[in-house]
C-alpha cells in the first residue's frame, strides 16, 4: 500500500500539477497588437498546454508595470524598450526576449474635428502620452526630430491610459495622441478619429517591446519562465496562419471594435519577434533613448540587463 500511495502522490505532481502553475502577467497597455499572444494563447489553448495559467493585469504605462516587477506584484511584465532603463537604476528584473522591433503597433492620431490632416500640422501642439519615461513619451521626441523642429516645439502630456488620454483629446487638452495602433484605427474605422502615421516610418531600427521577468522568478522557477517563452512564441506562429482565430480571441478577450486585430496584425506581424533574440543595432538605439529621456545620465550597457537562457 506504501508504494502505490507514493507512485499516486507523484502521478499528482507529475500530471495535473503543471496545469496550476500561474503566472501574474502585467501590460504597460492593452492598445498593443504586440501583447495579443497573452488572449489568443489562452483561446487557443496554448498556455494549457504548456502548463500554465496566466493571469493577466493592465497596467498604465511602463511606469507602472515597473513598479509592479519591482514589488513583486506581478512575475512578468511586458513593456517598451525603453523600460529597460529601470533596470538599470536598480528594478530586480531582467529582460528575457525581445517581443517586437520598429514600433508598427504605435500610432499618432487626432479627432476627427482636427484640422490636422498631417504629422506636419502638429508644431507647437500637446501630445498625450501615457506616462514619463514611456515609449509614448519618447516617440513624440522622434516625431520633433523626424520634421526638424525643436524638441520644445512639441509638449508630451502625460495622462496614463488609453482612455484618459482620449478624454483629453476630446476636452482639447491636448490637440493629439501618441499610443497603440488599435485605438487609432478604431476611431479611424468609426469615423471618429484620423491616423496620422505608425511610428515604425519615423523609428526603423528600435526595440520597442520587452519581455521582462522578475529575479524571482528567474532564481525560483526558472521552468516556469522557460515554458511561458515557448508557449509566447508558439502563439505567435499561430497568429501567423490563424487570423480570424486571433480576431476572435482579441475581439472576445480585450473588446477590440471587430475587424480591428485583423487590420493590426497586416501592419504589425513584420516587427515581431519570432525568436525574442535581441538585435544589437536595435539595444544600441534604447539606450541612446534612455538618455534622451533623462531617465539615465548616460548611455548604459543594456546587455547586463538581459538574460537570454530561458528563450526556445
């Protein structure tokens, strides 16, 4: 009787064990088509799969998935390039894939009661962002750059999400807005909004999505991390071939207007990551960008902040 109590004990933690496995999975925003693996995953029954049970929490900006990673209250985080930068002042994380590179997913856009018809017809205006130091933030510093203004020409707003940031478009606090390419092409598609222009024209050679996981989590449960990687990138060859799936999914999931994920994944599915291999040209660009934004002083070695073991 000893012996088949211990072979049924180990069948528990050998079987149906894996399947409780949960991981807290923090976005910097839910306007990005880059983070969709995390609902089609789920639909698709890919995370069950691998053993795993995601829970997923919307956050307001890379900020505050930084703080999140840095308290410990979520495991993984995805978020900008630019967010590596808290790693380097000290947040217990690293970055373990590159989720996307030139930043096809984020757009600039006006109401459709703008005059503007152009990224041209912006100088001197307040452009809403999501938070300091966000990848939002530092695109509208490209977008100066980009028309040969001065970086005083433009004046980013920082109002947290989606939502409050189309408030203060619609209250004429800020007269356009840096954020995710679904939100844009919604208001475009219900004639509500204009797109100015996806910010991978103005930005070719970036990072502009991260995977990050806590210390924690990398010490503790390491293959945990290496199954929830193997299931991200086996949902992204499945958005490949599975478009009205990934519609679906997002559609149901994260109440995206319908036609909106199949719109974002023409324009989207070339920047992303299909191996989360970091591309040095790219990280050589964050981290000018981190001094662009005063978030370091100088140009950091963002390769100490990477730990690639747990990629596929």
């Amino acid at each position: 009787m000893g012996k088949i109590a211990l072979l049924l004990a180990l069948a528990r933690l050998a079987g149906p064990a894996r399947a409780e496995d949960s991981l807290r999975v923090g976005l910097s925003s839910q306007a990005c088509f880059c983070f969709v693996p995390l609902p089609v995953g789920e639909a698709a029954g890919i995370w069950a799969r691998h053993g795993l049970k995601i829970q997923q929490f919307a956050l307001q900006g890379d900020a505050q998935l930084q703080q999140g990673l840095a308290a410990g209250s979520i495991d993984i985080g995805l978020g900008s390039g630019p967010g590596m930068g808290f790693l380097a002042k000290g947040v217990p994380a690293k970055a373990v894939a590159a989720i996307a590179g030139p930043p096809a997913d984020m757009a600039l856009y006006v109401l459709a009661n703008s005059p503007v018809t152009e990224p041209a017809g912006l100088k001197g205006a307040r452009i809403a962002v999501s938070s300091p130091g966000s990848l939002t933030y530092w695109l509208v510093r490209r977008l100066a750059d980009s028309q040969g203004w001065k970086l005083t020409d433009l004046t980013p707003v920082s109002l947290g999400n989606t939502g409050s940031m189309l408030a203060g478009a619609r209250s004429g606090a800020v007269g356009a807005v840096m954020g995710g390419l679904e939100t844009a092409l919604a208001l475009s598609n219900s004639h509500e909004g204009r797109l100015l222009a996806t910010m991978d024209k103005m930005v070719p050679h970036f990072l502009a999505h991260v995977m990050f996981a806590t210390d924690a989590l990398i010490a503790d449960h390491p293959d945990t991390l290496r199954r929830f990687l193997a299931g991200w990138f086996d949902t992204v060859a499945y958005i490949d071939t599975h478009p009205a799936e990934t519609e679906n999914a997002v559609t149901d999931a994260w109440k995206w207007q319908p036609g909106v994920s199949t719109q974002s994944q023409a324009l989207v599915m070339a920047a992303m990551s299909r191996d989360g291999r970091f591309d040095p040209s790219a990280l050589t660009e964050v981290e000018q960008s981190l001094v662009d934004l005063a978030i370091l002083p100088t140009k950091p070695d963002l390769a100490r902040a990477i730990d690639t073991r747990f990629l596929p």
